[in-house]
C-alpha cells in the first residue's frame, strides 16, 4: 500500500487531440496534508486537478501517460460521480454556485450522492455553519446575490455536505480581497485540521499558498520544476524572485 493519500505518476495529457499541455507530471499527497500547487496562469494547474477529479473528458481531454491512484486504486479511468463516493470532491474555478438558490439550497446540493436522513442533513449543515459562521447569517439569501468570499464558502461548504476525504481546490483566492482570502485559508486549515479533510490547491496566489501548506509543487509549462517544503519553498531565492516578488 501506498503511503500517500493521492498519487499523480507521470501524466500526460492532450486536449482535443493535439494540445500537449501535461508533460509528464507527478505529485504526491500525504493524507492529512494541504498541498500547493503553485505556477503562473496556463501553467497546468487546473488541468491536474481535472485530470484527477475526471472532468477533464468534458473538456476534450485525455490522460494520454501515467496513472493517478487514490489510496492505492487507479482512479485514472473513473467517472466524477464514482470519485465524489470516493470523497473527492472538486472546487471549481470561479466558485460555481446555483445563483438562484439560497445559500442553504447550495450546500443542500452538496449532499445529493449521500444516503442520509434528515437529521443527519441537519447535523451536516450545523457543521458547515460551525466553520463558515458567515453563511448561517445568509443561510436565506439567494447565492447570486452575496459577496465573492461568500460565494467561495458556499463552493467549499458545498463540497464539505459530501463529507470528502480530499478536496481538490482551484484558485480559492481569485478575485477575492486579501482579508477575504486570508479567512478562507483559515477555514481551511480548520477542515484541515479538525476534520482531517487533505487538500490539493491550485493558488497563483504564491504567498498565501505556501503560508497555509505544508508543501508545494511548482508547475511550469505543463512540467513540475521545483518541490519541497512550503518553508523550504519559501526561503528558496529563485521562489522568492519569479513567485513571491521579493527579489
Ligand atoms: P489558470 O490559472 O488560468 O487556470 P492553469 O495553470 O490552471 O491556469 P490550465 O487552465 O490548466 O492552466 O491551462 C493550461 C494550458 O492548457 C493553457 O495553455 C490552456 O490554454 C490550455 N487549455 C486549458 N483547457 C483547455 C481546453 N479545454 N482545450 C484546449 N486547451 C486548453
């Protein structure tokens, strides 16, 4: 058995035939982690986490190399639904709320592949507004119509109602103000922390990132250039100079 919870070995993936974007990526995640994964925009970052989470077939893409194992199974040849049984649960880029819904209905939505009763629902939902406060206050309120950072909430409390093992988690700073962002790192260290929920991050967000990882994985041109530590990526000069500005 493996030791990690989430093993990429060497994928390879091509959009539409053609597009080479992934050129040989491999990253590990210990369960019980949060792992960064960091780059500039079109760097591959988002494609990594479709390719484990299967969405990348509805986007014309194709694991073309390598393989991708969960707890020691490949997953490289599963659906979304079969992974999200699995607790792996995919935040989407640009948070992706049902808009016309309440911010209730949404995280509701989240529990749909779950056998539960009512009262558990309930329990589930009591747990959600334990770690997001701010959305028991706008439980009623259509979720178009509040903030960004709140819409984030509902998009990560969303993906907690299926009671994940793992969450892979695209860009959760994007657009948001940086005292938004700094609390919803908390909240997830919180997940992290209290109810061993592992992470894979994708963050241009260099800074916040590696502040609230505990390790990092820097993808370049569709290829890992540097791993380590997030401190030991945080003290690295050519970290500091191309990612974290302080060169
Ligand atoms: P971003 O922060 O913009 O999401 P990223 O690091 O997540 O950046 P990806 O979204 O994975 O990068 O994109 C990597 C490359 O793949 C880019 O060159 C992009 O244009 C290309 N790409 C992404 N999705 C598709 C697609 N559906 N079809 C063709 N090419 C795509």
């Amino acid at each position: 058995a493996t030791p990690y919870l989430l093993s990429v070995n060497n994928i390879e993936v091509i959009y539409n035939h053609v597009i080479l974007v992934l050129k040989g990526v491999s990253l590990d995640v210990p369960e019980g982690q949060i792992v960064a994964l960091l780059g500039a925009n079109g760097a591959g970052k988002s494609t990594t986490l479709k390719a484990i989470s299967s969405l990348l077939r509805s986007e014309r893409g194709d694991i073309t190399k390598g393989t991708i194992e969960y707890r020691g199974q490949r997953i490289d040849n599963g659906t979304p639904d079969q992974l999200v049984k699995q607790g792996v649960i995919q935040v989407m880029e640009g948070r992706h709320c049902f808009g016309h819904l309440t911010v209730e209905e949404n995280l509701l939505t989240g529990a749909y592949t779950r056998a539960i009763s009512r009262s558990e629902i309930k329990l589930a939902l009591e747990r959600i507004y334990h770690y997001f406060p701010r959305l028991k206050t706008r439980r009623q309120s259509q979720a178009g119509y509040t903030s960004g950072g709140e819409q984030q909430m509902v998009a990560i409390g969303r993906a907690m109602m299926a009671d994940p093992k793992m969450i892979l988690l695209d860009e959760p700073s994007m657009g948001l103000a940086p005292q938004i962002v700094e609390e919803i790192f908390e909240i997830v260290r919180e997940l992290n922390q209290q109810e061993n929920v592992s992470f894979l991050l994708a963050e241009q967000n260099t800074n916040v990132a590696l502040r609230y990882a505990h390790y990092g994985y820097i993808l370049e041109n569709g290829r890992v250039v540097m791993d380590g530590s997030a401190d030991e990526l945080r003290s690295n000069e050519d970290v500091k100079e191309f990612y974290l500005g302080l060169g």
